[in-house]
C-alpha cells in the first residue's frame, strides 16, 4: 500500500438541523423531501430544547439543512427568517452553524454570512442534460444557478463546501467538467474549502430506478479528482456510503482526507446510517490512519468571519487543541 502523504483524516462532530423537509423541486433520486406545506416547521423553541440536549456532548457543527421555498413565494421571507434564526440560535448557544438550504440571492447569502462559519451547496454535476432526467422538476439545480452560488460566495468571503453527487447519469467527461470548474472558481477566489465525493446510494423514498454508485470506481476518481484540484481544497467522502473498509481505505490512500460531518442520522440518505466513530476507528488506526475532529471552517479562512464569530472559532479551536473535544455521545 502506497504511503500517503498524510495519515490524519478529518471529521466534523454535527448535527442537522432540518428547518423543513418541504421542497418546491422533485429530483427523482431525493430521499428527504415533502410537497409544499406536508412538513410542518422547525419552530424556534423545539430547536432550542433540541440544542440544549447536545451542549457538553462534544457535537461542534450544527448544519442548518432545508428543503427549499420558491424564491417568489410568499412564504420565502418566512423560511429565511427561520434559518437566520435557526443559526444565531446555534451560535448564541456555542455552536457553530453552516448553513445548506439551497441556491439563495446573493443579499440572502451575505446576510447568512453574519451568522454562518461556513456555508455549503452541493454542484452536483454541470450537465445540462440531467435537467432532461433526474432534474426534470427540479429548478434549482439548472447549473449556471448553482455555480453563480459558489461565485457569490467567493465575492462574499464566504467559506464554502461544495461536491458532486456521483452516478445519476452523468459520464465521467461531465465529472472532469463539474471539477474543472470548482477548480477555476476556486484559483479565482480561493473560497472552497471542502469537495464532496457523494456516491449516489439509493433510497426508499425515491423514485429514480438506477443502481448505486460503484464505491470500487471512487479511489480512481478521488485520485483524479485531486489531480484537478487545487492541493489546498480537500477531498470528503462519506463513510456510511463506501461501507466496504478496505475501500474506505483505498478512497484515502487515493487523497481523501475528510469523512464530512457525522452525527446521528444523515437526512439526506436516511437509509444509511452513519459508521460510530469507535468502528471508523477500528477501521483507520490498523492502517495507521488518526481520526481527527475539526471545525466546519478551516484555519486559514479564520479571518474572513466577522469578530464575534473568530471568538466562537477561537474557543473550539483551542478546545481541540486541548484534547477537550471528547468523542459526541451519539458517535
Ligand atoms: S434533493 Fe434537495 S432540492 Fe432536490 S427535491 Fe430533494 S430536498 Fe429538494
């Protein structure tokens, strides 16, 4: 086995938040929507009685993930308010949020800045062929959308993550493309902290008929994947997705060094429950691998929060530093 330049992989201690499972769109392989109106909302005084039960259990990040209102519905300003609050909540409580709920106007994402250490939208794959598939009904996911997204952040200095979904139709040229185009984004702006490597991984909720993702073709792509990006983004994959171990152990070998956020479900993939962290362990150490905790910001992007949000920062920072961060109950 080849020696990786590195043998500390990442992971961040999180839990979702989920201000609506309510969505306009209708990707065919979603796992996690309802129609407009069937989920009732996130209110402020059940996430703080949700809040209050993780402080002094080690979770860090709490990710804000939302199904979407329509820009031009008259709900909209009612859903941001709520994922505004849903974050100042969090942080006013010591955690740090990082919001994913969709393509937002720009003026949405600098006022989301204020209260996020980092915010998030998968890509998923350019081609505009999939708007004819799997993306049919879904109009938030026309590309140039999304990408103007990671644009607007790199204007912003907003540090974001971003990633491919993997096997819903597009060819392996198209995933050059998507990546090529993070890479330029980020040789532009240098905002893009994280790429996810999802492997699409069927669920009983959707509707898209095709097979899962083959994990066996990740290591190769990973490695590829890090040839055309910048050395300074880094490569996640999902562990509950790769479950096989000697392939969760080819994807780092090949340059993946992040295992993304992990907490007590993934809704976004409910049918795969995350790894715990000692199995993960289990697998890791033998092959010289250390699970480390971190931040959802990373250290270089530290001075672009605002003074307020450096101070929270700054305090898990030096938490982690300590040895303090002890393992989340629920891992
Ligand atoms: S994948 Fe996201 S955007 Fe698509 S329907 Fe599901 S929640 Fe909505």
């Amino acid at each position: 086995m080849a020696s990786p330049v590195s043998r500390t992989v990442t992971y961040s201690p999180a839990y979702t938040l989920v201000p609506t499972y309510e969505c306009f769109n209708r990707c065919a392989y979603c796992n996690f929507r309802f129609d407009p109106g069937k989920s009732p909302w996130l209110t402020l005084p059940d996430a703080e009685i949700l809040l209050k039960s993780l402080q002094d259990k080690g979770i860090c990040e709490i990710l804000i993930l939302s199904g979407e209102v329509h820009p031009r519905s008259s709900r909209r300003q009612a859903w941001f308010q709520l994922i505004y609050d849903l974050c100042q909540l969090a942080l006013s409580m010591g955690f740090l949020p990082h919001t994913n709920v969709g393509p937002l106007s720009c003026e949405e994402m600098a006022k989301l800045k204020n209260v996020n250490v980092s915010m998030g939208l998968m890509l998923e794959q350019l081609t505009p062929k999939l708007l004819n598939t799997v993306h049919k009904h879904a109009p938030s996911k026309i590309p140039e959308y999304r990408l103007q997204q990671l644009e607007w952040a790199g204007e912003l200095a907003i540090p974001f993550t971003t990633g491919l979904l993997l096997g819903i139709g597009e060819s392996s040229g198209d995933r050059w493309e998507t990546l090529e185009a993070i890479s330029h984004i980020h040789q532009r702006y240098h905002n893009i902290q994280e790429v996810i490597l999802q492997p699409h991984s069927p669920g009983s909720q959707q509707t898209f008929d095709a097979p899962p993702f083959d994990p066996h073709q990740l290591p190769e792509l990973i490695a590829k994947a890090r040839q055309i990006l910048p050395s300074d983004i880094t490569i996640q994959i999902p562990p509950n997705l790769v479950k096989e171990p000697s392939w969760l152990l080819a994807c780092l070998d090949a340059g993946a060094r992040d295992l993304g956020g992990i907490g007590p479900i993934d809704e976004v993939n409910p049918d795969y429950p995350h790894p715990e962290y000692q199995k993960l362990q289990q697998i890791l150490s033998p092959a010289g691998w250390e699970l480390v905790a971190r931040l959802p910001v990373y250290p270089y992007f530290d001075g672009w929060l605002s003074k307020e949000l450096q101070r929270n920062v700054k305090e898990w920072r030096s938490a982690i530093g300590a040895s303090s961060l002890s393992v989340p109950n629920h891992l």
